[in-house]
C-alpha cells in the first residue's frame, strides 16, 4: 500500500489552509554532484520551496530543452544513477519531510523494473513520480505499481491534450496534475498566458486534485501571475541556468536560495 500520510495530499492541505500556493522547484539531481543535490534541497526548503522535483538523468531527455540536457549530462558524468538519487532521498530523509517528487523517463523505470523501483523510491522517502514520456494509455504496468506500492503517480496534461486523455488523467493522476504551460520543451517562453488560465479554470472545474502549472516559468513576476489561478507553480530551467552558472561558486547554494526566495516571496 502507499504510504500514508501522503506528504503530497498533506502538504495541499496544510497550504489551502493557509490560502497560499505552492512552490514546487525543479533540480536535476547529481548536478554537479549528489552531494550538491542534497546541499540544494536543504537549502531549497529553507528559501520557501513547499515541494522538490528532482530530475533523472537520461541520455535522450524528449521533452526537455538544452538548459535541462546540458544538466542531464552535467549529471551523468558526474555518475548519477537511479539508484545513486535514491540513496540521496533516503539520506535526505534523516534531515527533512519535503515532498520529493522525481520526474524520470520511462526507460530509467522499466530498466529496474516497475515493481522494484516503486518499492524502492517508496523505501528510500519519494513521494512522487511524473514519467513525462509516459501517456496514460500505455501506463498500466507502472499505474497498477504504484496503486500497490506508491509513490504517487503524476500525470501531465498540455493545452493540445483531447478531452478524452483530460478526462484519464484527472480520473488516474495521483498528488497533484502537472499542467504543461506551453507545447514544447521545458525552457520554453513563456506566452498566452490568458488561455492557460482558460484551460486550467476548466480543469479545476473537472478535477479534485490540486494543479501544477509547469514548462516556461522563469521569473518572480511570471510565477506571481501564474499563481493567481493555479494550486502550485513549477520552476526549473531557470533555476538549472543558476546551478549551471555558479557551479563552481562556493556561494553555489546562496545563490539558488536568494533566487527561490523571491519565487516563493512572488506567489
């Protein structure tokens, strides 16, 4: 069974209580290093992030732009694994509770097999998965997984999704909708923001889930606007750029947390 409490459902929860939005930043762990990773989600938590999305490296990242490649390979060299993360979440886990939600390719699941890693991300502290190569039609293998073993089952939705994979996802997607901004790949700029408040006002009509809003958001001020309709705002490209700029810096982690003040101070 999933673990339970849930630290995804809690931490809605606790912030609708609250009327605050969510602040969900994105990494790509192992970049630089895992050590890096687990110095940034500390410090991520402490500047107001309310949830983590640790990114998987993999060779062939689809839906992701150069920032995220470059930090894929970034990681990769730096001999990030799958199992490697895990043992950084189990770490993690003696010093926090935040939700860590990782977002990998369906490969880097199916080459540990889907049972296994569902019973191990559950057993080393993750909450979460979205498979962004992973369309609910072909998901069942991993769907009926995670309903046996957890972690929770994300899902995304796009503006070009048909009303018949908006109806599968709201009625599969566990923790929360990850609601793609833009068609195209993260890094994206960010436009129309009128339609994407169109769209997800209509989902939240359909859906008891809370609604991330991810893909394109790079500024205070565009998270701001987002969060005026959307449960949780997702950044990630423009916090990589940073972990890509200052990598090198021992003010690394300073940096990256003045950054996701001013996110969490915005929404």
């Amino acid at each position: 069974m999933m673990a339970s409490p849930n630290r995804i459902a809690e931490t809605f929860k606790s912030l609708a209580a609250k009327e605050e939005k969510a602040l969900i930043p994105y990494i790509m762990a192992g970049d630089p290093s895992l050590a890096d990773t687990e110095a940034l989600v500390l410090a991520l938590e402490q500047a107001g992030a309310d949830l983590i999305e640790l990114g998987v490296p993999f060779s062939d990242p689809i839906a992701d732009g150069p920032v995220i490649q470059k930090a894929a390979e970034r990681a990769l060299l730096s001999g990030t694994s799958l199992r490697r993360i895990l043992g950084t979440v189990k770490t993690l886990r003696t010093k926090t509770q935040i939700p860590i939600i990782l977002m990998t390719y369906y490969n880097t699941i199916m080459a540990m097999g889907e049972e296994t890693f569902c019973q191990d991300a559950v057993a080393a502290g993750v909450d979460g998965v979205i498979v962004p190569d992973m369309p609910p039609e072909e998901a069942d293998i991993l769907h009926k997984a995670t309903q046996a073993n957890g972690p929770c089952l994300i899902y995304l939705l796009a503006p070009t999704s048909t009303a018949d994979r908006k109806t599968e996802v709201i009625r599969r997607t566990q923790g929360f909708i990850y609601y793609v901004s833009i068609t195209g790949i993260t890094g994206a700029k960010l436009q129309g923001l009128p339609d994407i408040e169109k769209n997800v006002r209509a989902l939240k009509k359909k859906a008891k889930k809370p609604i991330a809003v991810g893909f394109g958001i790079a500024t205070p001020d565009d998270a701001r606007r987002m969060a005026a309709f959307a449960d949780a705002v997702i950044v990630g490209s423009a916090l990589v750029k940073i972990i890509a700029k200052y990598q090198q810096d021992p003010d690394l982690v300073k940096h990256v947390k003045t950054f996701t003040r001013q996110l969490k101070n915005a929404i």
